[in-house]
C-alpha cells in the first residue's frame, strides 16, 4: 500500500547499516534460569543462553559428562542450586559491579567444594565406590574452566573471541586452561605408567572414531536445528533493523508536514498515514499476512482513509483465513466505506466481528443519510457492489437509516465445515 | 450531540488534573477544553499538572481532584508509568468523599497498555485522538463514577473474554465472562454508538447502559481470564 511519502525506497534500500554498531560487543545474556522452562530446572537452557549455543549441545554435554565419573550430574545440580531464577531483567543483572561478580563466585565455589564433598561421602554409601581420584580431577577442571570463563568480562571476552587479546585476558585464560589440563592429566595417568596411559588412550581414540560414525546422521540432524536457529537470529537482526528505518520515515514525515503546514487536509493525511505505519509496526509487527480476514479489512479502511483524507475508526475481533468469501466481504465493505467517507459525515466509524457463528460487519457515519430505494436503478454501487455480491456468497447486507447517519451491515455464514 | 443528553453537570466544575509527560500535549488538551467550553458554564477546572510518576502523585495527593487525565506512559516510579500513579494514590479522597477517580489518555492501542491502567484502577480509557467535546463528556462521566470505554477498548474486551466467539456467562456474576446483554452492549459500543444510541437501540435507559459498562470495567479489572492475567502477569501488575 503506498503511503504519500516513499517509504518503499527507504525499505529497498540495501541493508548496509546492518552492522551499523559493530563498536557493540552483543551482551551475554546473564547466567539465570528462566522461571517457566517446563517441567526441568532450566539448567541447560540458562547455560546454553549464556554461552550461546544450541541447547541440545549442552544437553549432550551433560549427559556425557554424567558418564564420565558423574561429574555431569555434580555439576547439573551445582548450576540448579547456584544459579538464580530470573528475577530482574535480564539486562540490569549484566551489569553487575565487580566485588558483587567476585563475591557470588566465591560463593559460587564454596557450594560446589560442598556438594562435591557431600558427594564423595554419600556415594560410597550406596555400595557404589567412587574414588576421590576420579571426582577430584574433573572439579579441577570444572574449576579451571568457570575460572578462565568468568573472569574475563563482556568486553574483553569478545576480544579474546575475535582474535585480539589483552595481556591480562591471556594471563587468566591460560590459567583456567593449566588447571583443566593439569585435571585432564592427573585423570588420565592416576599412577599408571606412561605406556600403558598410551594404548588406553589409543583404544579410546578407537572408541570415539567408531561413536562418532555412529552418530553421524545424528549430528547432522543436530547441525541443521542450529542452523535453523542461526537464521532466526539473523532474522530478528533484520527487524530491529526495519525499526531503525521506521524512524527515518518518521522523520521525513514529519519534514513533510513541516512544509506543508499551510494544507490541513495534507497534514492530517500524512499524519495519519504515519501514524497507521507505525501503529502496525509496533502492534501487530511484520506479520501481517494477507492471508487472514482481519488483515483485508484493515487494509481495505487504510486504503479507503489514504483516498480521501477522512479517518476511519476500525475496530476488528476474532479472525480467519482469508477466502472468496471473505474477499466478497472486504470488497463490500470498500463500498460501503467509500459510501461513508463520500457521502456521510466524520466520524466515520466500522467494526467487523469474526467469530464462529459468521461474520458482521457496521460500517457507519454521521451524514444525512440516504435512502436506498430513493437511489436511481442505474446506480449500482450499493445494490451491486454490496448487496448483490454479498447474496452471491451466501451472505446479507442491509442499509439502515438512522437520525444521524447511516449504518451498513454486511453477514456472512461461516466457513463451510467450520464448526458453528 | 452526546453532551447535550447528559443531565446538567454539576453546579461546581470539576476539579482535573492532567499528567502527561509532553508539554505540548498538556498544552494542547487545556486549550482545546477551554474552547470546547467556553460555550457554556466550564464543566471542568485544571488545578494541576505533572510531567512523571513522583509529579503526579504529590500533586495529586495535595489537590485531590475529581479526575485525573492520566497518559499510560509515564517517566519515574517503578517503571509501570500510569499504573504506578494510580497505586502511588490509592485511598485518597476528594473534599467531598469520593475516590480520586482516574481516566486513561494514551497514544496506545496495545493490549497490554489498556490492561495495565485498568486493572490498576482507571474508570476508562480513551485514545488521544478523542474529540475536545467527547473528552468532556467522559471527564463528565468519570466524575460521576461511570466507565468510559473507547470503541477500540470494547472491541479488546469483546476478544478477550471470548465474547466474539461466542462464550456467554450464564449469570450475571461470572468474572470471566460477559452476559449476553453485556456483549450486546460492547458491540454496540466498538461500532461507534454514543451511550444514548445504545440506550435506544437497546429499548433501555442510559442509565442502564452506563451500569453494564461498569460491570464490564469490574470484570476487566477483577477478572481472573487467562488472557487478561497473561498481560498483566508480563507487566507484573497482580
């Protein structure tokens, strides 16, 4: 639908601004539970949030850490019992001072030394025999890892991802990554001679290969939702995107009104065209698909405003797909509207209700009115274009004078095999 | 043409404050009401205005008005705009008694934005693009204690308790459901129709029609409807 002003060339115009704040780090999202993740704790999706991946990853990497030594399990219910529910928008908690992020991880480290410390002593217990030699090893490295994440904050972590680091970053980073090492190792050779650490390592490898020609389709399967989610992603980019070019259309209205002060009627167009524009940006967003009933009617009273400059008070309940019917409906109530802005009196009001018995439709105004056998047979706008068409499509329309204007109802039956 | 109907205001005007966060629109709306009234005797007064949260409840709080205009957003308190200056002033009263009582001015058709100034406690809602003479009228019956329901906010409530579709409580009292007069009475409103001309398609009193439309409000306000808590549940407001 053009609008007076070219917002069509704003829209084409190639999406050079989309990295328009590269100078931006994209914020991390916090690391807290949403309150309704379903029926589990939220753990995985909280950490896959953080970390930006797809959550079936952190699942799998859970699971498999669960078989290794039970060191997925500790560390499920160690993330379930450290972090918090999201409780304040997401944004605030992101800035957080430093002392309140060293002190929650201190925190952070003394519940897991308790839950591992519990752990070790309640296994044991249940007749199954977990050395310290296994559990200790992979805290170290859980440790290691949290440490070398952590600590570095949003900005530098960027950095580090994007090639750039900081001397300090680096210092921290090797750090945490010694220390997973270190675990790694101590994992691996508990006292055992290097050889023999060697073929284990080798049927390990063997393991792994034929794991991984197993889970082949899988994985692919797997890549494939990330990529569905990657494009999601790129699709929300290009929204906030069409937003920042709603303002320059804004703007340019706004210059146009500016110059055209002298022409109320102009003014009070483009006003109420960017008005409109922006009304279904913010409310009813881009998906406004022609496809569904309420969507024509909404479109039929813009275009009807848009040719003669009156307003037009729309007001829509329910919806449904969009059909001949319907089509003979919207087309009709164009009629009766263009009626109404001609030849009756502002305001000019319509409500359309779509529910399951059918639907209705009012289009009204506040002229003199007239009276429909007064009108000559020749004319056959009413006769014609609302109540002949809307009988061929099984519906009624009915002209009604009132003291102050006149009202037009268009009915239609249901969709044929809707329930009623 | 619906100002004329309505029984002569009260002999002393009523007392308005106007909270909205753009000067010019403050600006505007005085001047308009001034002119709307200058016909006849002033049926309202401007005591005060304010531009944020903490403005509008201290001024509120030290004039206590008839009616406050109140725009839904607003700068300062905790961030709810309009609903916060209606919780921030709950229980104060007018010289004579009566509740401050609180009409909703906004720019917004969104759901959430209606649902939120509702449920906190406004008698209505209205578009800021009203007419100067429809706005007196609702002031008017705002004062008075009636709702005032744009034809857009009847339409919302009409999909919102499913009335569209065809649900009708069976008695009167049911919160999450409109009766089948209720119903009646919001379609004729979301098509355009002024209080008197529902009242006279409906074969019934204007009075009558201004007593379902505040049911309906109640209802709005109390309701325990999924798809009213679900907005007020995203804005934190029960």
């Amino acid at each position: 639908m053009p609008t007076p002003y070219e917002t069509a060339a704003t829209r084409v115009r190639p999406v050079a601004g989309a990295g328009a704040d590269p100078a931006l780090p994209p914020r991390r999202p916090p690391l807290v539970r949403a309150r309704a993740a379903g029926w589990t704790p939220g753990v995985c999706d909280a950490v896959a949030r953080h970390l930006g991946v797809s959550r079936r990853l952190v699942q799998v990497a859970f699971v498999v850490l669960a078989f290794s030594g039970g060191a997925g399990v500790a560390a499920y219910l160690f993330l379930w019992a450290m972090t918090a529910e999201d409780e304040v928008a997401p944004q605030t908690a992101g800035s957080l001072r430093w002392s309140e992020r060293r002190r929650s991880a201190l925190v952070l480290l003394g519940g897991g030394l308790i839950v591992v410390v519990g752990l070790v002593l309640l296994v044991p217990g249940l007749g199954v025999t977990v050395r310290g030699s296994v559990i200790l090893p992979v805290f170290v490295i859980a440790v290691g890892a949290v440490v070398a994440w952590s600590t570095l904050d949003e900005a530098q972590r960027s950095r580090w991802l994007t090639g750039g680091a900081g001397g300090r970053a680096w210092v921290r980073v090797t750090l945490g990554a010694g220390l997973a090492l270190v675990g790694i190792l101590v994992l691996i050779t508990r006292g055992r001679s290097v050889s023999v650490v060697w073929d284990a390592m080798l049927a390990a490898l063997s393991v792994l290969v034929g794991a991984l020609i197993l889970a082949a389709p899988w994985a692919v399967r797997l890549w494939s939702d990330f990529r569905r989610e990657q494009v999601a992603a790129v699709r929300a980019t290009e929204r906030a995107d069409i937003a920042a070019h709603l303002h320059d259309s804004v703007l340019q209205t706004l210059a146009l009104i500016q110059r055209q002060s002298a022409d109320p009627q102009a003014v009070t167009r483009l006003a109420r065209a960017q008005e409109r524009e922006l009304r279904t940006w913010l409310y009813a967003g881009p998906q406004g698909s022609q496809a569904s009933l309420a969507a024509a009617v909404t479109e039929v009273a813009h275009e009807v405003e848009d040719l003669h400059g009156v307003p037009v008070d729309l007001v829509v309940t329910g919806d449904r797909p969009f059909e001949q019917h319907g089509a003979a409906l919207s087309r009709a109530m164009r009629e009766a509207l263009l009626n109404a802005v001609r030849h009756g009196a502002a305001p000019v009001t319509a409500y359309v209700e779509i529910g399951p018995a059918g639907v209705e439709a009012f289009v009204r105004d506040r002229g003199a009115g007239f009276d429909l056998d007064a009108v000559p047979g020749d004319r056959l706008g009413v006769r014609q274009s609302i109540l002949g068409r809307l009988e061929r499509h099984g519906g009624s329309a009915r002209v009604r004078r009132r003291e102050d204007g006149t009202e037009v109802e268009l009915r239609l039956p249901p969709i044929e095999g809707d329930p009623v | 043409m619906s100002t004329a109907s309505t029984p002569a205001g009260p002999p002393v005007p009523i007392r308005v404050v106007l909270v909205d966060d753009h000067r010019m629109f403050r600006t505007g709306v005085r001047a308009e009401l001034t002119e709307a009234m200058s016909a006849g005797a002033p049926v309202c007064e401007f005591v005060g205005e304010a531009p944020d949260v903490d403005a509008a409840v201290a001024v509120i709080r030290r004039e206590a008005p008839d009616v406050v205009l109140l725009d839904v957003h607003l700068p300062g308190g905790s961030g709810h705009g309009g609903a916060d200056v209606i919780k921030g002033c709950a229980g104060v009263e007018t010289a004579d008694g009566k509740p401050v009582r609180f009409l909703a001015l906004s720019v917004s058709d969104a759901a959430e934005d209606v649902i939120a100034v509702i449920r906190a406690g406004a008698r209505g809602y209205v578009t800021k693009t009203i007419t100067a003479r429809d706005l007196v009228t609702a002031i008017r019956r705002v004062a008075d204690g009636d709702a005032v329901f744009s034809p857009r906010l009847a339409g919302f409530v009409l999909d919102a308790f499913g009335a569209a579709a065809g649900e009708i409580a069976e008695v009167d009292e049911e919160l999450d459901r409109l009766s089948a007069r209720e119903r009646e009475v919001m379609r004729l409103i979301a098509r355009g129709y002024q209080y008197k001309e529902v009242a006279k398609e409906l074969f019934i009193s204007v009075k009558t029609v201004e007593t379902h439309v505040s049911s309906v409000l109640r209802k709005l306000q109390l309701s325990s409807r999924h798809e009213l808590t679900a907005w007020a549940m995203g804005r934190r407001l029960v």
